[in-house]
C-alpha cells in the first residue's frame, strides 16, 4: 500500500514531516493502546546476531562461540550414544522434534526421538522402530513447543515448572526430582535443558568432540570452566540453550513492519493485527513480544492421546493437567501456557493436543469457544476465552495475519550445513538419510 506523504514548510526547517497510511495509523495506535510500555516498539524481538540485546542466563552468557557450537549440537545426530537399543545409536538429534521447516515443532502429532525412523516430508512421516515396545520409546506426552523466540519465556514447558522465576518464584517446595535443577541457579531454559539431554538420551564426550571438530568451540566457550569439566553433558546443553536463544523471528513481515518498514505488510495482514490486538482480543492472552506469554489458561481442546496416531500416552497422562501437573492445584487443571505464534504456517497442529490440523479450525474454535474436552467442562475455561463474532472476512484477515504477517521465511539461517559427524540431520536412522537425499 502506498505510503501517504504531506511535507510542511517553515521558516526554520524544510524536513518533511510524513503522515502515514489510514492503517498504518490504526495498527498503530492499537499497538500503543495495549503495548504494557505504550510503544509498539514493546513489540520489537531483539536480531539473533545482536547477542547483546537478547535476553540470557547471567550464569550462561551468550558469545558467538557458544552460540555457533550451540547450533551444531542441537543437529548433532552422533551425540545419540544412550539410546534404548543399537539400532537406535546416532540416529536423532534435538532437531528431530523440533523441525525448522515445522517451526521448530514437530513434523507430525507427536515426536518421537530415540525408537523412531523415517522422516518423510519435514518429518511428518516419523514412525515407530520395531526393536521397540512403545514403554521404551523416547516421546512425549502432548505436542512439544516450538523454540523459537525462547528467549522471552520465563518459565518453560506448558506447565511452566521449569525456572526459579516468575510464577515459580514461591513453589520452592515443588521443586523435586527433574524440576530439582530450578535450585541450580540457572534460567528455565538452561535448567530445562539440563535435564533434557540427560531425558533424550544424548551426551557427548570429549573423544567424540575431538573426533567431531567441537573441541576448539567447547573450550572457548567455556574458557571459565575447569579444562576437564569443559566437555560433558551439561557444557552441551548450556550451549545448546545458548543457540536456542538467537532463534529470533525478527524477519516476519510484522517484525519488519514494527521496525519501520510498513510496506511489507499487505492490507490484509495489516487490517487481521488490528482485529487481533483489538475485537478479537488475542492480545490478552498473546500479550508478551513473542506474542506468548508467562500466563495459563484453559481453553478445553482434546488431549493428544486421543489422536489415533499417538502412542505411550492415554487418559491417565499426567501432562494432560497442564499447570497443575507441576502445582498440584485444582485451580490450575487443564491451564496451559500461552505459546508463542510465529511461524505457525509451518506447523502440522496445533494446541498441546495436536487437536487442529489447520489455523482455520483453530480460529474457529476460538471464535466458538466451547470446551471439546470431556474432562474440561465450560466452567473451568478461562475467562478470557470467550466467544468471538467475526465475520468471515474478518476471519480471513485475522488469518492472513497470523498465517503470513508472523512467518519468518528465511529460518534456512538457523541452521547449519553439515555437522561435525558429518551424519544425516535432524535424523540419521537409514530411512530418514533416503528420505533427506543423504545418500
């Protein structure tokens, strides 16, 4: 859309001053209305190769070092060494469930990491292993979340148990077994992924860093650390954390448009963020930069266990208690964290579920805001989550926003061209090299 241009002229000055377009203006002002700092500058996500502008773990500082090792590991399908079975033996990686093309999601309703094979299209087509009973296989219980804009979470996970501060900050006495590495002092996502690797089953040793071209890295990034104590498991996730933190997307049209440069936004997109920060009152709840929040609410969709593709989960799972698996609150049944919603074009479901397979179910769901779980009864939905009455073309902006304003084509950035095993990634069973054109 063009860009509308009225100069004044005084005795002091002949600078232009710019008026901008109708929706531009709008957009605007309701950016400044429901921004917490009253600027839609709040809005802006700090550049991934700006380290110093992104927020971090004072006890893991970023350094270019850190970040670049971070980035090979996270793909690193020889750091396998501890699955269930040979079969499983360098064949994974972190990548697996956490897909670039996906968003950084999964590829499929529910990852599966040591114990599967095959990845298909953008992993959609990741299968079960036959050496394995499902008890043994290393998946998740609900959707995994996307890592990208982590760097803005608090407390990490859908139930958020994970990090000292925030709404954790009192719950010390819950803070046992794996939720134990809140005491360590790091965030929630370095405490997060503390435990992690140790749970997938990946670690890495210093003879595999030296066979792999990683020593260099981990001893420059990790210069503070006693030299035999710079190679193990919690050094790799410390820098794993670190590259998880530059995955900033700062080149979504909306980013963009934040930052000055309104023309790459359509119309259409331009006029679904005015629906979104203002009738349809999705900033309430997405009300932080990445456009998540450190908030839990009920929205009562299906639980994952009811998807006919996914396994090792049923009625009985734990996490389909959202917060209060980690508060043991009844107040905090079936309340999830808010995600974040960038690059959500790329992602085959959506909700902890994998309840939807497309954004317009989605916003219809929210439109309709009635509970389709049988567990959760209408009145113990949030109170945010009310019903919505948006035409259809409104629904269509409101799409077109979330769709095209929020994706980030250009995610090819984050991730690197080989790795130091020179393996197959994100997965490297012999199904999944056929299928990603390694051999």
């Amino acid at each position: 859309m063009a860009i509308f241009f009225i100069v004044f002229f005084g005795s002091c000055t002949h600078d232009p001053v710019i008026t901008i377009a109708p929706l531009d203006v709008t957009l605007r002002s309701e950016l400044e209305q429901v921004s917490p700092t009253g600027s839609m500058e709040y809005y802006i996500l700090p550049m991934g190769s700006n380290l110093s502008q992104i927020p971090q773990d004072p006890k893991n500082p970023l350094t270019p070092e850190k970040v670049a090792l971070g980035k090979f590991l996270f793909f690193e399908t020889g750091m396998a060494i501890e699955p269930k079975y040979p079969s499983g033996l360098g064949t994974y990686s972190c990548a697996t469930c956490h897909t670039p093309e996906a968003g950084f999601r999964i590829g499929r309703v529910q990852g599966i990491a040591d114990g599967g094979m095959g990845f298909g299209q953008n992993g959609d087509e990741r299968l079960m292993h036959g050496d394995y009973m499902v008890s043994e296989l290393d998946v998740q219980g609900i959707r995994p979340l996307s890592v990208l804009n982590v760097c803005m979470v608090t407390n990490s996970m859908w139930a958020g148990p994970f990090g000292a501060e925030g709404n954790n900050v009192g719950t010390e006495n819950l803070w046992v077994g794996d939720f134990a590495s809140n005491f360590t002092g790091y965030k929630a996502l370095e405490a997060q992924n503390i435990v992690g690797m140790k749970t997938h089953r990946l670690n890495i040793t210093p003879e595999m860093a030296e066979a792999f071209g990683y020593t260099d890295l981990f001893n420059k990034a990790f210069a503070e650390f006693p030299e035999n104590e710079r190679i193990t498991r919690l050094t790799a996730s410390l820098a794993i954390s670190a590259y998880l933190r530059t995955l900033t997307t700062t080149q979504a049209p909306f980013q963009r448009w934040v930052r000055g440069f309104m023309d790459e936004m359509t119309d259409g997109q331009k006029r679904g963020a005015i629906l979104f920060f203002n009738k349809a009152n999705c900033a309430r709840c997405h009300n932080e930069p990445n456009l998540g929040s450190n908030t839990f609410h009920a929205l009562g969709v299906s639980d994952l266990y009811e998807c006919v593709e996914a396994v090792g989960t049923g009625p009985q799972e734990a996490r389909n208690q959202g917060r209060s698996l980690f508060t043991g609150e009844e107040n905090d049944q079936f309340r999830f964290r808010v995600p974040q919603l960038y690059n959500l074009k790329s992602a085959p479901v959506y909700f902890h579920g994998s309840s939807k397979t497309t954004l317009e179910e989605v916003i219809a769901y929210k439109c309709a805001a009635i509970s389709e779980n049988s567990n959760v009864p209408n009145d113990k939905l949030s109170p945010f989550f009310q019903p919505l009455d948006l035409t259809e073309s409104e629904r269509q902006d409101l799409l077109e926003f979330i769709r095209d304003g929020l994706f980030d084509a250009e995610f090819s950035r984050f991730v690197p061209t080989s790795i130091g095993s020179g393996n197959c990634f994100p997965n490297n069973d012999p199904i999944s090299r056929v299928e990603l054109g390694c051999e």
